[in-house]
C-alpha cells in the first residue's frame, strides 16, 4: 500500500464528441507507454466506442489503460438533421454530459485522491466541469486538454491579431458556426474554468504547424494557467510499408487498405466528412458527379453522421442507405474500379498513412488535419461547423498546404459538380497541386521530426510527464 499511496494517478475525462474522445485516448496512451497509470473516464457507450475505432496503436497498449464508466442521465437521440450544418442532435447529450457526469467522476476522483499521492486530471477544455471536481481535492491538479488548434484562442482572444492580419486569415466568431445553444454551454464550460483556474494547458499541435501561433498564447491570460505543452500529434504517425499499406501494429486489416495496395502511388483521393455531421443527398450527388468525372482513384467513406446514443441504428441505417443510393446514381456501374466507397468506419491512419493516397477531402475537423499534415497529405477542405472553418483558414493561407472546395460563405449552398471537380483537379493534376502537395510533404516531414527524440513536441511531453510525476 506504501508504494500505491505514493503513486501519481493520471485522470484523462474526455468531451463525447468522436474527434475529442480520440485526442484524449491517444493522450492516454502516449502517457501509459510511459508507465504512468492512466484511468479514460467517459459514459460506457463512448468506451466502447473509442476501443472499437482506435487503430495505429501496438495492440498491447490499450491494456495500459483502466477505462472507466462514467453514468449519464437519460437523454433524447434525435436523427441528425443534413440540412443543418452543425450537428445539433447531439446537444442533448452534451448537456447531459456535462451536468450529469459531475458525479460519478467526483467519486472516481475521491477514490483515487484516497490511495494516491496526487490525483492530475487532464480534462477537455468542454468538460471543465472536471477541473471544478479537482480542485475540491487537497492532493489534485487538473489541466485542460485543448482539442481545437492553438491557433484557434489567439483569434478568439484578438480576431485583429497581428498574425492573422499579416496572413489574411478570418476568423469565424463561435456564433456563425455553431448553435447559439452549444455556445451557451462553451460559454459556461469557460465559467467552470475561471472559478477553478488549471495549472496549465495540453494542446494537440506541435511548432512545425502553429509555433508562431504558440508564441503567440504565450502572451494571453488563460484560465488553464500559462503552462503550455505543445505534445502534437498525440495521434500515430504511421509509416508505410514499401508498396504496400501502413504498418500499424495491430493483426486487423480494413479491406479498402487492400484496395489500396493495387493502386498506383499518390493517385488515391481520400474522401471523408467526420463522424458528427452528413451531406444533403442532393450534395452527395453532386460529390459523386465530381468523383466520376474527374477521373481520379478515391476512397469515399460514405455514412450518416453518429447519433448522441451510440446503441441506436433503424433509422441511422435508413439514413445512409439514402446516402448510397445517392452516390450510386452518380457514380455508375464503373466506380467499383475507380474507386471504393466505405459505408461504416474506415482505419483513416492507415488510409492517410498509406503511399497511395495523394490527398484528403476533409470537413477539416482539428483531428483530421493535424492526421493529415502529419502524413504529408493536402487537405481539400469542406468546413462543416465550429472550429472548422478556422482550420480550413489555417491549411490553406497560412501553411499553403490545401484548398477550398466549399468557401464558409456558401455553407448553405449544394456546391455544383463542376466546382467540386475543379478543385479536385487542382490538387491532383496541376503545377499548383504539385506544389501544394510538395508543401503538405515538407509539413509532414517537420512533423515527424517534431515527434521524434530531441523534437519540440518530444520535450514537450518530456516536460509534461516530468511535471504530472514531480
């Protein structure tokens, strides 16, 4: 019991939304393969669900990781609305979440506080309800997980700053990409913040994508304290193996990877819109119109956004069959040759990892561009809500390493097949496409080094280990 009394437990609380319970997994693991005990505290269905879908990780590792079941009050699980751009559907269990975990894991905490020296709760910047349970503790720090890129607080802090001027960059206020009801409880989850300062702040990027923009934050009052560990990618970087997929260390195979396999280098367009929201039937269309007449390979992953309870199917199914007679009527009976189409989840490491792969359409979520930019693929971006429009900001003015396919401004427009076909061709089969994809290339590079011994996002997670085990 000494030598248990004198450990360090790690709590890691995610938000319960597929990108945030994804960084903080992978932040779970990079902290386990350190021998640190590490508790994932989230509602069961989302347990199960991070587990099913985590890939790129050797297949020992998640044993490392005590998952722990946080209850959450009943709630409603509307269908996802595809003419709403934000998915609002999943609000119900947002605030469920968020008012109804505050509980179980204050016990969780107490039972860890009993029998550990220090209890260190990282938590996401949207469950900062966590933080206000850490700081009832005599023996416990929390710090805040920032799931969105760095970049993101210094033009919420300044839209004027210095940075964003000398590069062009907009950005979107929180209320012209979201609900006015998920900004009401952002708001309230930055008012759990400031009544429970942190003793710092984790961040999924490193300095080869955002260090001017890291220097930057160094200079804004945060409410997670000043300590910034810049730990990016927590996600894999994966290396491929020659002519074939990615090597990810685990014994399961997604059978587009095989697909893959035959396809020439970079000729494959990966295409992919995250697991919260889905396209108009009308758009997918339209997409599938581009697909076919462009000519380019692709892998289209093709389904209904998630539901808030993860058990649900009947009409979920509905809804994605609707999607894929869509794209059938477009696409014709030759697709199968030109491309592959995944209607349920695909192993987007791998795909992104993989030498066939040349570029990643992409709602532009913060997961799947920092995925992406690790890997040296080019982002053709389709901003879909929140953060995103930013990170398409991000990719294609600051670090030169995408385009736009759909402009914020015509968020509520179908985007033609013609449209979509010339951005496709951009990227793929031009002098500026090559260029681009030679940029994406070089970030990827920088990444890799970042992540590697001596790189800045090394030391950083040097620092924090050292700082969570002091």
């Amino acid at each position: 019991m000494e030598m248990e009394s004198a450990a360090v437990a790690i709590v890691t609380v995610p938000f319960p939304a597929q990108g945030h319970l994804n960084q903080l997994l992978h932040l779970s693991l990079l902290l386990a393969a350190r021998g640190l005990p590490v508790h994932f505290a989230a509602p069961e269905p989302h347990l199960r669900e991070a587990r099913a879908r985590l890939h790129g990780w050797d297949g020992t590792l998640p044993a490392a990781v005590r998952f722990r079941a946080l209850d959450v009050p009943p709630h409603e699980s509307p269908s996802p609305d595809p003419s709403s751009p934000f998915p609002a559907h999943m609000l119900p269990l947002f605030e469920a979440y968020c008012g109804g975990a505050r509980a179980p894991l204050a016990a969780l905490l107490a039972e860890l506080s009993a029998t550990h020296r220090r209890v260190v709760v990282l938590h996401d910047r949207m469950a900062a309800f966590a933080a206000a349970e850490a700081a009832r503790l005599p023996n416990a720090d929390a710090l805040g997980v920032h799931c969105l890129a760095a970049s993101y607080n210094v033009g919420w802090a300044d839209r004027e700053h210095a940075l964003l001027r000398r590069h062009g960059l907009v950005f979107h206020p929180p209320d012209a990409c979201a609900t006015q009801e998920f900004v009401a409880l952002a708001r309230r989850m930055g008012q759990e913040r400031r009544r429970a300062p942190g003793a710092g702040m984790v961040v999924n990027t490193c300095r080869a994508l955002e260090g001017d923009f890291l220097d930057a934050l160094q200079g804004i009052p945060s409410s997670d304290g000043q300590r910034l560990f810049a730990v990016g990618p927590l996600s894999p970087v994966l290396l491929p193996l020659p002519g074939a997929g990615a090597s990810s260390g685990t014994s399961r195979r997604h059978e587009c990877l095989d697909w893959l396999d035959a396809q020439p280098a970079s000729s494959v367009l990966y295409v992919s819109f995250g697991t919260t929201s889905s396209l108009r039937p009308e758009q997918v269309r339209e997409l599938a119109a581009a697909l076919r007449d462009s000519g380019a390979r692709f892998v289209w992953v093709l389904r209904d956004a998630d539901r808030a309870d993860l058990r649900s199917g009947g009409e979920g199914d509905a809804a994605a069959e609707t999607l894929r007679a869509a794209a059938a009527s477009e696409l014709g009976p030759g697709a199968s040759r030109a491309g592959v189409v995944v209607t349920g989840w695909a192993p987007q490491l791998e795909i992104l990892a993989h030498g066939a792969t040349a570029a990643f359409m992409s709602h532009c979520g913060w997961n799947s561009t920092v995925e992406s930019l690790s890997h040296g693929k080019p982002i053709l971006a389709w901003p879909m809500h929140s953060d995103q429009p930013w990170d398409a900001e991000l990719v294609c003015k600051y670090l030169r390493a995408g385009v736009l396919v759909r402009p914020w401004e015509r968020r509520h427009d179908v985007i033609p097949a013609a449209a979509i076909r010339d951005a496709i061709d951009r990227v793929m089969a031009s002098d500026e496409g090559a260029e681009i994809r030679r940029r994406a290339a070089a970030l990827g590079e920088a990444v890799r080094g970042a992540v590697a011994e001596g790189g800045s996002s090394r030391q950083d997670l040097d620092e924090l280990v050292a700082y969570v085990t002091r």
